[in-house]
C-alpha cells in the first residue's frame, strides 16, 4: 500500500470563466462587460486566467473580441492571462495581441476533436509543432490541454494510455503545465487517480492541473481526490459558468467560490478572498441575467450568521 500523499499547503487556482464559462452560453456579453468581471475577479485575488480564446468567430460567437479583451485589460499588472489555441492562425493572433501564455488544445477522443476543431488527434499534434516554433524566443509560455480526459460522450471510455501519449507530445514542446479536462462531468475519484498516476509514470517531470466540471454532482469530490494526490493545479470558472458547446450535456465547471471555500475549510492555502469571490459572482449573475449552479454564492460562508429575533419561533 503506497503511503498518503499530503494535502498540498498551497493550491494554484485558474480562473476559466472569461472562457470556458461564457463559451456555451447564449447570452454574448460585451467586452467592457467581461472586463468588469475579471477585475472584480482580480480585486478578490486571482492572479491567474484563461482569458479567452483565439477561435473562429463563427463557431464561438461569445468570444469573438478577444483581441479586444486582452487589449483592454493591458492595464492590470502581476496577473496571469492566458489564451486557448486550437491552431497556428490562433497562435499568431494570440502573439499579436501579447497575453501572457498559449494554451494548446486537443481531445483524447477522435471524435470529439473532430467536432470540436473539425481535424484528427494526430493533425492536432502535427500542427502544434509549427506553434512551438512559432512561440519560441517570443516570451510566451506553452500550456497544454486535453480534453475528453476522463471519457467521451461520443466513445464512452478514453484510454489512459492515449492521454499520457499527448501529455507527453506536449512536454516535448516544452510546455510544463498540461490540463486534463473533464469536458462533460465524466471524471470519478478513481479515474483521477488512475490518471494522475499514470502521468507521473510517463512524464514525470510535467506540473498536471485538474480541469473538472460539476455534470454529475462529484466535481468537488474529484478536487478531493486530486489533492489527496499531491495535485496543487486547478482551473474553475466563476458561479460555476461553463460548458463544451461541441459536446452534448456539458454543464458547468466548478465553481471558483466552492472550491475557494472547500481550500479554506481546510487549511489550504489560495490568495483568494472568497467574501471577494462571493462578490464577484453577484457580478456573473446580474451579468448572465439567471441564477448560476454555485453554492457558496447563495448560502454565504460557514458561519455567515442570522438574526435569530429576525427569525419566527415555531409555535404549538
């Protein structure tokens, strides 16, 4: 029996909102409108963002400014803004506009790459050859991240096999941090560790981060087992916002506050104050204009406390 692994005493939080969490929805903020968001985002703390993506406008409406995103948020500094890429064009977008990291993005599924990017897993790998040289002696770091980690909802299971194989492709291009996605809610405890495990074995010099969503109620249970790991790498997206807009029943991710919460209960560090989070996904909702999955944001705090007088006494 392998002995516990410590819970980390610090945890790395991406914020994914902007992004993940505005991708599948039908309402199509402004830019000034996310802007607003991500500062009160960074007012609570978050030092780190997946901003946007540099995609076709056509297949993903909500985040075709992001050009202007990133421009008009050129004033905040020590923050982390990153951006996802599915290919060169994108590649060179996000150099033009200078975010401070690329996030490569392929699916462990055929399937679900082929609707997503509308290309092979392999044409995938191929291309992201010509991105790392196009990135190199540029300042911008290489991420990566894979999506389908945990299953497809096209092909069902994903073997762990092949999501190491990509994970190793990309620490050949240099990148040291790689996302696992769980695209559709499909991740249990066990796969996580499966997986984790498996990474550590093929590549074990690459920092993973847990990507998770909420689809079947145990996105919190899977950052439990993650941290049980060692794992101190997460993405999560503001008021639970998010979801795979190429991939059927892809509800959203975590939620930063929850999460922020379960990390203070239990003595883990974040830099994230979650009164601010709180705040910030009041923001989210009038934003939305409907009540999003997050808990923390409605209940409040552990011992957020009531007026007991305010409060009628049963009576009989």
């Amino acid at each position: 029996m392998h002995d516990a692994t410590p819970n980390p005493r610090r945890v790395h939080i991406t914020e994914v909102g902007p992004r993940d969490g505005l991708q599948n929805e039908t309402v199509l903020l402004s830019t000034l409108e996310k802007a607003e968001l991500v500062r009160a985002l960074v007012a609570a703390g978050v030092r780190e963002f997946e901003l946007t993506s540099f995609v076709s406008p056509r297949a993903v409406p909500a985040l075709a400014d992001a050009a202007e995103l990133v421009a008009e948020l050129k004033d905040i500094e020590g923050v982390h803004f990153s951006a996802l890429v599915p290919n060169l064009r994108g590649a060179e977008r996000a150099l033009e506009v200078g975010v401070d990291s690329v996030v490569l993005f392929v699916s462990a599924s055929e399937s679900h790459n082929a609707k997503n990017v509308n290309c092979s897993v392999n044409e995938s790998l191929q291309s992201f050859e010509r991105v790392a040289g196009l990135l190199e002696g540029s300042g911008i770091e290489l991420r990566g991240a894979i999506a389908t980690s945990f299953g497809c909802p096209f092909e069902g299971d994903i073997d762990v096999a092949s999501v190491g194989r990509i994970a190793r492709h990309f620490v050949e291009l240099g990148a040291a941090h790689v996302s696992l996605g769980d695209t559709t809610g499909m991740a249990t405890p066990p796969l996580v560790t499966e997986r984790i495990l498996h990474l550590r074995e093929v590549s074990p010099s690459l920092s993973p981060t847990l990507h998770f969503h909420n689809t079947r109620g145990i996105g919190l249970a899977n950052v439990m087992q993650g941290l049980a790991l060692g794992v101190d790498r997460y993405e999560s997206s503001i008021g639970g916002l998010g979801g795979c807009p190429f991939a059927p029943g892809a509800s959203g991710n975590i939620a930063s506050e929850d999460l922020v919460y379960l990390l203070e209960e239990m003595g883990i560090e974040t830099g994230i104050d979650l009164e601010g989070m709180i705040d910030a996904a009041r923001i989210a909702t009038r934003l939305m204009g409907h009540p999003l999955p997050a808990q923390v944001s409605k209940a409040g705090p552990r011992l957020s406390l009531s007026d007991c007088s305010a409060v009628a006494t049963a009576k009989g």
